[in-house]
C-alpha cells in the first residue's frame, strides 16, 4: 500500500499543483470549494461561506512592476489609460473604510463609479462614457474587478496588492474628486456583464497566504543569485516579447536557467527558447487538460479543432473562426508562397477586416466581439492602417508555443487550409496509426 509521503504520492501531488497552476493562468482565479486549500504558490481568498478562489502568488513578494526597473515591456492593455482610471474611480468608490485592507471592500453602483471616472477626467461626453463602459468590462474579463448587474466590487486580483502599497494607494483614493451625485440608486446594466466569469462573492471575505513554492529551490543561492532567479522568472513569464538571453544571469547560466525551469514546472510552464531569446509556455504534458479551459485562456498551450491552440478552447465558435481565419491569411497562405519562414506563426501580412468579413458567416457584432476578444487575449494583434492596408496578424502569444504546439497547430492548419491535399491525408493517417 502506498504511503501519503511515498515518492509516487508525491509526484501526483506536485502535478496537480501544477495543473492547478496552470488552470489559474489560462482561465483566471481557481474556483473552491468550501474548506478547500489553495495549492502551494497560491493565495486563497475565502467568502463567509467558506467557498472562495485562489491566485497565484509572486516569489519573494516581487510583482511584475519589476519589468519596469529591466525596461522590459509587458504585455499591452487596450486603452491602458482610461483602464487604470476606471480602476482607481473604482477603487475610490469601494474602498470605504481606509484603515483595512482594500480587498474586498463594498459594492458600488456602476454609476458612481462612471461619475467617478467623469469627476477624475473632468469631461462628460458620450465617447468617454462608452470607453469607461470598455474598460469595466475588460477589467472584469482580468478579474481586477466584478460586475453583476449594475453593482461593482474589487476583484480577486486586488487581493494581490503587496502590504507596502496600501499607503500609496490611500493617498491616491484621498486626492480623488468625489463624484456630483454621490447617492445612486444600483440600476441593472446586464450589457456590461454579459460576459461575466466570475460570481458575486458575498459581502466580506479574507486573503489567506497559502504555502510557500520556491523555498526549497531558491534558498540553495545567496541572495544575490536568488534575485536574479526571480527576477528572469518574472521576466520570461509576463514580458510581452522573449527577452535577450544576454540580459539576464538565470537565462545565461547553464545551472541556474535549470532551476529557473524547475520554478516554472512547478508552474505548468516550460522554458522556450527562440534562437538567443527566451519566454515561457505551457507544458506539452498538460496540453490535454487543458484543451477545455473553464473561460478563455490567454495564452495558445497546442491545438485543438479549427486550427485553434488548444488553451483558446474555451473561446467561442466565432474566435475560433476569427482566429484561424487569419492564421491562414496571414500565415498560411504567405508561407505557401515563400513569404514566411517554415517555423514562423508570427506574420508582417495582416488579414484586413474586409477579407474577414467576406469569409465569414459571422454577424458583424459578434466579428467585432471576437476580434476584441482576440485582442485582449494577444491572440491577435491589430495593425494600422498606413502605407498599407491595416488589419490583424497573430498576436504575440504565439511566441509561447513549445515545439510540440508549434507542431500540432501546423498540422492543424494543414487540416483548416487544405483538407483535400495529400498533406492533410498524411497527416490524418499519421494521428490514425498513433
């Protein structure tokens, strides 16, 4: 009979851990149930029902703000103003009580915090209101906050905000104006939610600190190599773009770029490397599971039907479409004519609208829904018009396929593009006698 500590035991536990990992990076905050613990590497934000979620934590209470001290860009937010201002007029007006933590704060009434918005940027047309409206739901879609019907509360990401900030956050709430109508009664507003993720928790809550991850890796290093461990960590994980190896001590360094993949495994990630550049991916070994996310994924993780990554299985029907559309518009059919590098899924060819719009039996709402979808994801990236046409090309997410997904989705693009040709039925035969 197999102990508790047994090596076997040991090993389904740590890749559960790492599934969960995963999970939480693909779909957002894990969902629990009642007395449930978080997995180790995470904080669990438990409701008075005992129910509550778990996120991830960052070793050595570092954020990804680190990014900032490398000069290294992380991955874009649309309209990434106005976004940051919706969350402080909603900080504003859910952080009522300064002398406890913010998460998870009171509800408000979505009005207030759009008069809020208006009061901090001092204009009241329509235009500003619609792109207030845009980034409630993007920081909904993120977790940074939740919507239910015309009501707004922080969300399970605010939890996240190191002890250290929470005075420079107060000082932010205080110089705040306050909005001209402060007593709004709460009005549905079922537009703004319509793609509502995450459920209402009820009124109070509590973080608790789950158990330590890395501990055992890094306190083999001085605190110096430590740094620099976490520091490629946070890098390869939420940089938008694979840095240069040259930049970073953990990348450069044989035995430490080792244990760099071993904190990462922990994580349901693996290290990738693009020539003298390297980011991080998720594991071929959890591919399978999570070929059903239980919301959208940000990141590709191999490929499922429709020439899709297999962690944007939980998109809709048309991102699906959307995307592989413009795979082959934009890969596809280049590299077929020589325009392209075989291990290519990046692309200088954008799909423009119009092409989109003609091959598709999509709504031309739901074509703009999936394409704003696919954005946010950076799952596609949108080019400008200029010299030339504007339009979409894959986003910088496909940096993150590991050589096995780069596989998968080629043979599945194969199947999307050519589903008559002697490539599509070799492939067919090849998964047939596996």
């Amino acid at each position: 009979m197999t102990s508790t500590g047994s090596p076997a035991s040991e090993r389904g536990r740590s890749a559960g851990q790492a599934l969960a990992h995963a999970r939480a990076r693909s779909g957002g905050p894990l969902p629990l149930g009642a007395g449930v613990p978080a997995p180790a590497g995470m904080t669990r934000l438990t409701r008075p029902d005992s129910t509550g979620h778990a996120l991830p934590v960052w070793p050595d209470g570092v954020t990804p703000s680190l990014l900032e001290e490398y000069q290294v860009a992380a991955v874009p937010v649309e309209r990434a103003g106005e976004t940051r201002r919706v969350l402080a007029a909603t900080l504003k007006c859910c952080w009522n009580d300064l002398s406890v933590d913010p998460w998870p704060g009171d509800p408000a009434p979505v009005e207030l915090v759009l008069d809020t918005y208006r009061a901090l940027i001092g204009r009241t047309d329509d235009l500003m209101r619609n792109w207030a409206r845009g980034a409630l739901r993007r920081l909904h879609d993120s977790a940074w906050i939740v919507l239910d019907d015309g009501v707004v509360r922080l969300g399970p990401r605010c939890a996240l905000w190191p002890a250290e900030s929470h005075a420079q956050l107060q000082e932010l709430v205080r110089r705040l104006p306050e909005p001209e109508r402060p007593e709004l009664t709460v009005v549905g507003d079922a537009d703004i939610v319509a793609a509502a993720v995450l459920p209402v928790p009820g009124a109070g809550g509590r973080a608790e600190l789950g158990v330590a991850e890395f501990d055992d890796l890094l306190g083999a290093y001085d605190e110096r190599r430590r740094a620099e461990l976490v520091a490629a960590f946070l890098v390869v994980e939420h940089a938008a773009e694979p840095v240069a190896e040259g930049r970073f001590a953990a990348l450069r360094d044989p035995a430490l770029r080792h244990t760099l993949g071993e904190m990462l495994a922990r994580r349901g990630r693996v290290l990738v490397q693009l020539r003298e550049r390297w980011t991080s991916g998720y594991d071929d070994t959890h591919t399978a599971a999570l070929a059903q996310p239980p919301s959208p994924a940000p990141e590709p993780a191999g490929v499922g039907a429709a020439a899709r990554p297999a962690a944007a299985a939980g998109l809709g029907v048309s991102e699906r479409a959307v995307l592989t559309l413009v795979l082959v518009h934009s890969v596809a059919i280049p590299r077929a004519e020589g325009l392209l590098p075989e291990d290519s899924w990046l692309s200088p060819h954008p799909t423009p609208v119009e092409e989109l719009r003609r091959h598709t039996q999509v709504p031309i709402g739901e074509l703009e829904s999936a394409l704003r979808t696919l954005r946010h994801a950076g799952l596609l990236a949108q080019v400008k018009a200029g010299e030339e046409a504007g339009g979409y090309v894959p986003g910088p997410q496909f940096h993150r396929l590991t050589p096995a997904a780069r596989r998968r989705l080629q043979e599945e693009l194969i199947l999307a593009a050519g589903p008559h040709t002697p490539l599509a039925a070799a492939v067919r035969a090849r998964r047939s006698a596996q």
